[in-house]
C-alpha cells in the first residue's frame, strides 16, 4: 500500500489515463483524491475505495484553482493530465483551434503545476505531468499538439529546479500511441475506427509507428507514472520517462 494515507490530485480524471491513475492509486492506499475534469458525469461514474473531491471545469480557468485551493491543503501528489488533441497542418490550421489545445495543454498545465506547488510548499510532495512523444519527435499535421508537450517538457524542468528547495520533484511521462479517448478528437483515426474497428485502428497505427507493434493502455502508463510519484523514484527529478514502444528511436 506505497500511498497509505496520501492526497492525491488528478486533472482529466474522467477517463484514459486520468481514470487509471484515480483507480491504480486508490487501490494501493490513497485516502483522498482530488478529481477535475470537464465531463461531470464521467467524474461522477468514477466510484473509489476512498474520499473523493470532484471537480467540474477547465483547468485553464484561474477560477477553478480559486476554487480548489482550500481542498489542496495537506497534497502529497499531483497527476497534470487533463489534454486534448487535434490534427492539422500549419498552413490550415485555425488559429482557434492552435489556441484550444495551448489553453488546456499547456496554461492548464501551468495553472495546474502553480496550484500543487503553491499546496506543496512547506511539505514537499511529488507530480508527474502527462506530455507525450509528439513533443520530442516532431511529424506533420500535429503543430499544436507536439508544440503544447513539447513546451510543457520543459516547464517540468523548470518546475523540477524551482520545487528542489522544497523537495518537490517533478517530472514528466512522455508516452506514444495509448488507447484512450482522446484519439476521438483525431480525424484520421476516427475514420479508421468506423471503417475497421476501434481495435483494429489501434492495432494498425502501432504497427506502422512503433517497432514494437503496440499501443499502451490507460493502466500501463498509470503504474508508470505511479512509479514517478512513490518513493521507489526518490531520486528522479526533472526527467522525462519515454514509454514509446520505440516510437522515438
């Protein structure tokens, strides 16, 4: 039970990857866990072994942080997840949809990083933040997006120097294809799901694009990251964990 006793926060705890930390964390001892997520029900539907606050909004909006900042006293950890996704070349991308993904991926991130380092202050804790392989390697058609992860990259850095002083460690987990939702923001995949299957669209992008011909699941990288989060990493800060299948070599 390696978090016996922990509060923990969780942005997009709804579903994918945010969800699998919720439950992976909760099963091994958390006592409380702060929920945001914009889908209420999806929060809602998420039933734990353990005290749960909810939250419903953006975590772009420096009111839901105003809100919260009471329910982040006595924080252990932090999970910056909460993400969205598109596609599209720069030439033709709106520059509402380049603002979308910058607000939740990057000033929610900040906004998020600020609030838990702000709880942690005087007691140090750890946080793992949700980048991803799209912010190392670059490709067409994901400006947005890779630029959104590759600049929360290095704010974990920063972040990672910054909370030393107060033993806060921060770090990042930069995973390629993982089977959650948000690839149904993705129009290229969601053609291919109605066409082939949702599974059969997984398994058909992870053979093209990783050498070991294979996505992760939501479970997997929540037992990597909380990895990152135990006193098993007591030692690593500022780092980047790529959990790819190769896709970056």
């Amino acid at each position: 039970m390696e978090f016996s006793g922990k509060t923990a926060l969780i942005t997009g705890a709804a579903s994918g990857i945010g969800r699998a930390v919720a439950e992976h964390l909760a099963a091994r001892g958390a006592a409380r866990l702060i929920l945001v997520d914009r889908d209420a029900a999806g929060l809602a539907a998420l039933q734990l072994p353990c005290a749960v606050h909810r939250e419903t909004g953006d975590v772009a909006d420096e009111v839901l942080w105003a809100r919260l900042a009471s329910a982040l006293d006595g924080l252990d950890h932090a999970v910056v997840n909460a993400g969205v996704a598109s596609a599209g070349d720069i030439i033709g991308l709106p520059f509402a949809e380049w603002r979308r993904l910058l607000s939740v991926n990057l000033d929610g991130a900040f906004l998020t990083l600020q609030a838990a380092m702000r709880a942690m202050a005087t007691r140090g804790g750890t946080i793992v933040a949700t980048a991803s392989a799209a912010g190392i390697k670059a490709e067409a058609g994901v400006a947005a997006y890779g630029a959104s992860k590759a600049a929360l990259v290095h704010l974990v850095k920063v972040a990672a120097k910054e909370g030393a002083v107060a033993n806060i460690r921060v770090n990042a987990i930069a995973p390629a294809g993982v089977k959650t939702p948000v690839w149904d923001e993705v129009p290229m995949f969601v053609e291919r799901a109605e066409a082939i299957g949702r599974d059969a669209a997984f398994d058909e992008l992870a053979a093209l694009a990783t050498p070991l011909g294979r996505y992760a699941t939501s479970e997997q990288v929540a037992a990597q990251i909380a990895f990152l989060l135990s006193e098993s990493s007591t030692l690593i800060t500022g780092a980047v964990l790529v959990a790819d299948g190769g896709y970056t070599l």
